[in-house]
C-alpha cells in the first residue's frame, strides 16, 4: 500500500512517499525559515500561501523518485492538528482535493503521533511499549506508548516547551530565529561551569517540567553581561551561556526520562521532535542507565536501556512520519476522513478506547 503524505502544520512543507511493503520510498521537504527570519518568527499568512505554492511540485518530485504515478497512490494523510490553522488548512485542502480526484481514502494524522512514531522509520524499529520524550517547540512531553493509538500522557512542561527556550534564549543571545540549533552549535564552543542556571523542577515527584525560569536567568544574565560590556556580549562569553543554559535543558530531561522509566519499568526510550536533533541530549540520553531505587545498603545493578533517535531530518518536521502514521492508521483500520483541521488537539483524544 502507498501513502502519500502531506505535513503542513507549520513553517515547512513536508511531502512523502511511504510504502507498507518497500518502506520510505521519497520525501521532500521546503523549509520557510529564511523567509519568516525577517520577522523574527513564523507569520502565518506567509507560511498559507507558501504551502499552497510547494505542495503540487513537492508531490510531483516525489513520485518521479519513487518511479511512481497518480494512480499508484493508494491513501493520502495530512495533518490535521495542532498546528496554524491557515497552514493546516492548506495541507488539509490539498489532500482531501487529490484524494477525492484520485478516488482513495484520506487519512488525518495527529501531528504529534507522526512525531512519536518517526522512529519507525529506521531500520532498528524500537518495539512496543516504551517511553517516548516529544520535545518539539510546541510540547515537552512524556508518553508511555504500548501500541499505536494507545499513548498516555506521563507528564510535560507547564510553561515553555523546550524548543521555545531554546529559540526564545537564542533571541536573547542576538541569535537568527529558530536560534535553537545554532545556540547548540555555539555551546559546543562554550566552557562548562562559567555560567551556572536553575533546573527548575528537578526534583519535583512527578513527570512536569517547567522551562521558563531557565529563560529568565539567562535573561539576568545578559543584562549583566550587556552592562560590563557597553551593551556588548563577547564571543565567548556567549558560548558560555549557552552552554550552560543546553546543559540545563538536558539535565532536566535527562533526569526526568530516567523518572519516566523507572515508573512504567519499561526499558526502551524513543526521542522525537525538533529538539531530539540536539547532539548533546543524543549523547547523554544514550548513556541512560536505570538506577533501580533501594531500601537496603547495596546498590543493585543498573539495568540497560535502548534508546531510540529518529535521524536527525525526521526529527523536525517532515511528510515521512505523517506517510508512516498514515499508513498505520490505515493498517490498523482506524480512518475517519474528514475535511476539518484542529489547530489545537491533545493527543490523550487520539486513544484506542
Ligand atoms: O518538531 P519541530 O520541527 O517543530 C515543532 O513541531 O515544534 O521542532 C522545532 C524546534 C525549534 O524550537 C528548534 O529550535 C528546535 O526544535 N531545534 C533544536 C535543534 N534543532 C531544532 N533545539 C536544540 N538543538 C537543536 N540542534
Ligand atoms: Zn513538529
């Protein structure tokens, strides 16, 4: 079965090609970030209209790579939700418009869930159940995932989302929006411990987290610099902040998804969603162990866990992990097409009942 599928939630037009049998065939992605950089973040109208001028073309690129036709396409999915209600829209309107020209069913896809199961896409598939940590820059969450359709919501930021307070701290810092990948290239070149910031929520008992008092301190912290330095921040005194203010942010998740695991006992860990691209989360996330608690004076042995990443272009987003939730979906006879966009939708609705 081939599924077409359309990922429009957003600042980038996502198109792929996902075959149950064969697997990924193509995908294409045309990301709008130079043209909202201007502006200092996404403007939605902008990011409509230039939707609707990509699809078509990154449609027709697919299927030359894919070897395939129109007529091959067995089901289309789109992203329904969360997202820009305009550029839901779009993706929406094109998907629903070449499915019924073609005939075939369409299928709406939960954005989230697309992130979720991106992982799939690799060769070493994690297996079910396992933990998933979505950090994207709209949701911090954790997820205990059995199967698909059946997630349930562990815990998850009460404020910014991680993406955000890497973007909103790159704003900070004079970075170029997004800023949260190039802050994490310049903390490469940052010193550890010249700056030290809060990992606020650290030790709460539960799985929430809160990101944006860690904002504010580096907000404190510019200002001061600013004033030492006649309204300048230097060079490496801004790889220092960001340094420390990246391993804030993983430290934090770090922690909590050892939390996350050692409360379902599951032993897998699935990493998706823009800020997964972060090499520094990839690598201490890799490293998890799971310290089981103890009554007693010896320390039982850490017990491994598999930790899973997308590759780094199917972290952000892209039309491969809707093409393969779509796919799924279909597999496990769940569609329900239908025309409406749901710019806001948490995903506890998608559950199996
Ligand atoms: O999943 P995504 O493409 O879009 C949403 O659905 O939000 O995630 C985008 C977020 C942005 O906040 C971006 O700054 C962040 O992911 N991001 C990173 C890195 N690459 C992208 N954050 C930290 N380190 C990175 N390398
Ligand atoms: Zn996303």
């Amino acid at each position: 079965m081939l599924v077409l599928g359309i990922e429009s939630s957003c600042d980038e037009t996502g198109v792929a090609l996902y075959d149950t049998e064969r697997g990924l065939l193509a995908h294409r992605l045309h990301t709008q970030m130079a043209m909202h950089a201007e502006y200092g973040g996404v403007v939605p109208e902008l990011a409509s209209r230039d939707h609707i001028r990509r699809l078509v073309p990154l449609t027709q690129s697919c299927l030359q790579e894919a070897g395939a036709d129109y007529a091959d396409i067995d089901a289309v999915a789109f992203t329904q939700g969360p997202g820009l209600s305009g550029a839901l829209l779009a993706g929406s309107g094109y998907a629903n418009a070449l499915a019924f020209a073609l005939g075939k069913p369409v299928v709406p896809v939960h954005h989230l869930e697309g992130h979720l199961l991106s992982p799939l896409l690799s060769d070493n598939k994690p297996a079910f159940p396992f933990v998933a940590l979505l950090v994207s820059g709209g949701h911090t969450q954790f997820m205990a995932v059995r199967g698909i359709g059946n997630y349930t919501l562990l815990g998850e930021s009460v404020d910014d989302a991680a993406g955000e307070a890497f973007d909103k701290t790159a704003k900070l810092l004079g970075l170029p929006y997004p800023g949260g990948a190039e802050l994490s290239q310049l903390a490469r070149l940052g010193s550890p411990g010249v700056f030290e910031f809060p990992r606020p929520m650290l030790h709460s008992p539960d799985l929430q987290m809160s990101f944006s008092g860690l904002k504010t301190a580096v907000l404190t912290a510019v200002q001061k610099v600013r004033a030492e330095n006649n309204g300048n921040i230097p060079k490496q005194t801004r790889n220092d902040i960001c340094r420390a203010f990246q391993d804030a942010v993983v430290d934090v998740l770090a922690a909590k998804s050892h939390k996350a695991l050692l409360d379902t006992g599951f032993h897998t860990l699935v990493v998706a969603g823009g800020v997964g691209a972060n090499q520094k989360l990839r690598a201490t996330l890799s490293a998890l162990t799971i310290q089981p608690h103890t009554k007693g004076r010896s320390k039982p042995p850490a017990e491994a866990v598999k930790v899973h990443f997308p590759a780094p272009e199917y972290c952000t987003d892209n039309g491969a992990m809707i093409a393969l939730a779509g796919a799924m979906r279909l597999q496990n006879a769940q569609t329900a097409g239908s025309f409406d966009v749901k710019p806001r939708w948490p995903l506890a609705e998608i559950m199996k009942n």
